[in-house]
C-alpha cells in the first residue's frame, strides 16, 4: 500500500495511532478548575496571596496556580490548556495491538536468545543494538519519560526504574505508577527494558536511570504539569526528557500560544543549562509542519526540543516475498531484507517538514488494510512493554491491579524514546558533550537518505552515533545505515 494511500485514510478516518496529542476529544481551557499559567518575571510572590500556587518555577520565572487571577498582571496570565489521549472511536482502527493479558506474543523466540521477544524488534535490530551494547549500555545516565507514567512492577522494567526519583506531577492521589493507559510504560521500554534477563525485549540504554514523570491522570494531561516535569528532571540531572506528547495545531500570535511557547522555550533554555537535553514527537497528524499556515505544534516546535519523525516497515515476518511458513523462524537479518517497504520509510501518520523535523527514527508503520485481517500484520509495529487489567468502571481502560504484558504501538510517540535512548548511550561515554552538541552528533552521524522532508537531516543510526566517538572498538556500521535499500534484499 502506497504512502499516499495511507496518509489518505488517516486524514478521512482520525485513525488513532500510538501518540498523545490534542486529540478529537475538544480541548479546553479547562476554566472548571480555574487553572493559569503566568509568566512572573519581576512579579512578587505576595501577588499571589489570592490564588493557589501549584507549581511556583523560580527557575524559568513561570508560575501555574488554581483561582482568580485578578489580583495578577492580566497581560501575563493564559489559562491552562487540557491535553488528551487521541480519541478512540469508530472512524479507523487504532495502530496499537495487545499481545495476550499477562504474557508474551505467542511462541517466545529461541531459547538462547538473551531476550526472547527480541526477534520481533525490528526497531532494535535495523539499529543493531546489541552490538552497539558491546560499547555501552547507558550506564552512568539518567532518562526522563515525561508521560503517562510507567508501571513499575513489569519484570523488564523494575531494574532501570528509579522509584524514589519517579514523581507524579497530576493533583490526583496517586504515585508515579500509571492511571490507565500503558502509553508511558510503552515508551520506557523502548529506552530502557533490561536485557540479559531471559524475558520479554530489549532496550535501547538498559543500564540507564529511568525516572518516570507522570503528567497524565487517566487520559488527560494540564499544560503546566508538563513543564513542572521538565524543571523537575533537569534539576534532577537527568541528561535526557523524553516527552512522546504534544499539542497540534495551536494558533501563532495570540497571547496564549505566545505565553505557552515561552514557558516552553524558558523550560528548555534551563534545561539545557544544566546539561538536559529535550527529545519530542514531531506529531501523528500526518502533516506538513513548514507549511500549515499560523499554527505550531508544541513541544516539538518550540527552541531547543529536538524534534524526530517516524518510519517503520511494511511486511515484516508477514507480507513480504519469503515470509511464508516457518516465518518466525527466520533470522532477524533475512527478515529485514523480505519486506515490502524498508524499516527507513516515512510512517504513513507522521508529520513531516525539513524545518520541523530534525530526524527520523524506528516508530512503527502499518498497512491498515491488513491490520485486522492479518495476524502479524501488527508486527510493522514497535514492541515493548505494557501491562492489562479489567476494565471495572466502563470507561475503556485497564483498572488496577495490572499484570505486565507486552504489546504493539506505532506513532512518532515511539520514534522519539529511540533518539533519547541513543542520547543516554553517547552521554555515557562522552558525559562533557552538551545537549547541542549531541543534536549536532545525531544529526552528523544520520544517514542521509535524500529526503529532508520526511527525514530533517537523515534517519537515526546508532551504530555510527556511538562507534564515531573513538572507543576504538570494531564493528559493522548498522542496517540502518546502509541507505535506501536497507530492507530490500533479495
């Protein structure tokens, strides 16, 4: 199925990928709870007597309270906007699939594979990242996932997960652990899943510190929640946020979107001041970000967010010439050459834009058409870990007490955690390099696969990004950076 095809269907439909945006649920203002993000430079905290202070951030001269305003610089205060899971009605079919409650994907891979799932990670191994751990694991480095929070009691994620760093930055009761959706757990296990434990995935830096910072309370998330975790994890010294979240489109110009854009840049200028670097999803709308007309997408357009698209394959170990019986059994190398579109390809959701996008990396694609009619069809989707759980109160989400599982989901969402993984494993052999120059080190070392505007500066390669840095270690570059006919073989 062609590109075009799928970009088509994605824009009739609202098909619901595995992103958090400002989805079709309406977003507003949330004026129930009487919530404001006010800019405070040169403003006393005395100005506040009247109102609750929910988050006061000294740091970048930003404030997020609950209450009347009018005691406060009016011209300085906007109210705080609501984001949302994308809405999951009836128009198209989500792009994420569940693997069995409680357990792996059928058949576990062979037995003296280090991760028995690991088969399945197309995304892993067109980065050959096993090999890339024979140089680091990410060990000596800390990873934000600013999201919907992680479950902290999978088995592949325990070890990494820092529980007494990990917050919850809601004003719900709860702790770091999710409150519904898998979404963060997803995208921790991207980054940071333990390998060598004889279950489940791998992850991208396994030996990092991996902090969970949960914005999300069920299925919605409040602006200023988001940039209080981003304070918190540089003062934290996390050398990386991950945020697979965004809001698109807003307005330019309106004193709103100005004050939102500016808590954003304040946030990632303090960020990058102590040494934290900032990864974000370009967005699953499908869109050309350079040329929507007056609106942005934030974070991902704001200074100092880098910004990553997403490609994934068509046909892996199910569609392609040679996938037939016995598939599973293949070697992953002959997989990723019997593919109808390679591991490289813009995803059919993703949005797009030279300016907009900084790189690609592996989110996950899928051919729609297939997706409820082919089993392994979900397998062009990204595999990592996430947890089930009965649905109790009828609103279409896992309820406590959750069991780990592992399952499927595509979306830039998924592309973004990849770039932050790699950050942690380039941060560990050179912890000096600032977050601006290992932007730079990504964007020199992606391969360049002559579309910028899919692509930014190319498609991220692990490989090259952590074998350049002089370890003076030997090996063969990744498949990702074989070029454009990676995944074509015969």
């Amino acid at each position: 199925m062609e590109d075009h095809s799928r970009r088509s269907f994605l824009t009739k439909t609202g098909a619901a990928v595995g992103g958090i945006t400002l989805g079709t649920i309406p977003v507003s203002a949330a004026p129930a709870e009487e919530r404001y993000i006010v800019d405070t430079s040169g403003l006393s905290k005395r100005r506040f007597d009247d109102v609750e202070i929910i988050y006061w951030l000294n740091e970048i001269e930003f404030a997020v309270v609950r209450g009347n305003p009018s005691a406060v610089d009016e011209k300085r205060v906007e109210p705080d906007i609501k984001l949302s899971l994308e809405d999951r009605d009836d128009a198209g079919p989500p792009v994420e699939r569940d693997s069995k409650p409680g357990g792996p994907p059928p058949w576990g891979g062979p037995k003296d594979e280090r991760d028995p799932l690991y088969y399945l990670q197309w995304d892993k191994q067109a980065q050959n990242v096993p090999d890339v751990h024979g140089i680091t694991r990410g060990e000596g480095t800390r990873v934000s996932i600013i999201d919907s929070g992680i479950f902290g009691d999978h088995p592949d994620l325990d070890g990494p997960l820092n529980s007494d760093l990990s917050e919850n930055f809601t004003q719900d009761s709860g702790d770091f652990n999710p409150v519904g959706s898998d979404h963060g757990t997803h995208v921790g296990g991207i980054v940071a899943a333990e390998d060598n434990n004889g279950i489940g995935v791998l992850g991208m830096a396994p030996d990092t510190d991996l902090v969970a910072c949960r914005v999300f309370s069920g299925p919605f998330a409040m602006f200023g929640n988001i940039i209080a975790a981003i304070v918190y994890s540089a003062n934290i010294d996390a050398d990386v946020a991950n945020l697979s979240l965004g809001a698109y489109p807003l307005p330019k110009g309106s004193e709103a979107a100005e004050v939102r854009r500016e808590a954003y840049t304040s946030s990632s200028e303090y960020a990058n001041e102590q040494g934290m670097m900032l990864v974000a999803a370009a967005g699953n709308d499908g869109a050309n970000l350079d040329d929507d007309g007056d609106v942005i997408s934030l974070p991902n357009e704001a200074d100092n967010y880098m910004s990553i698209s997403a490609t994934g394959p068509i046909g892996y170990r199910w569609g392609g010439p040679g996938n037939g019986k016995g598939q599973e059994q293949r070697n992953y190398r002959a997989a990723l050459k019997h593919l109808e579109e390679p591991t490289h390809d813009p995803a059919f959701y993703t949005n797009y834009g030279p300016e907009a996008v900084d790189i690609s990396a592996p989110g996950g694609d899928a051919d729609l058409e297939a997706l409820d009619s082919v089993e392994n069809a979900k397998y062009d989707l990204v595999l990592s870990t996430t947890f089930s759980g009965e649905d109790t109160d009828d609103d279409d989400a896992p309820d406590p007490p959750f069991e780990p599982s592992y399952g499927w989901k595509a979306g830039t969402s998924m592309a973004s955690p990849q770039v932050a993984g790699v950050v942690a494993l380039i941060r560990s052999l050179r912890p000096e390099m600032t977050p601006d120059e290992i932007r730079n080190h990504l964007e020199e070392t992606a391969t360049d696969l002559g579309s910028p505007l899919y692509h930014g500066e190319g498609h991220l390669d692990t490989g090259a990004a952590v074998r350049s840095l002089g370890t003076g270690s030997e090996g063969g570059a990744s498949e990702s950076s074989q070029g454009p006919d990676n995944g074509r073989g015969p």
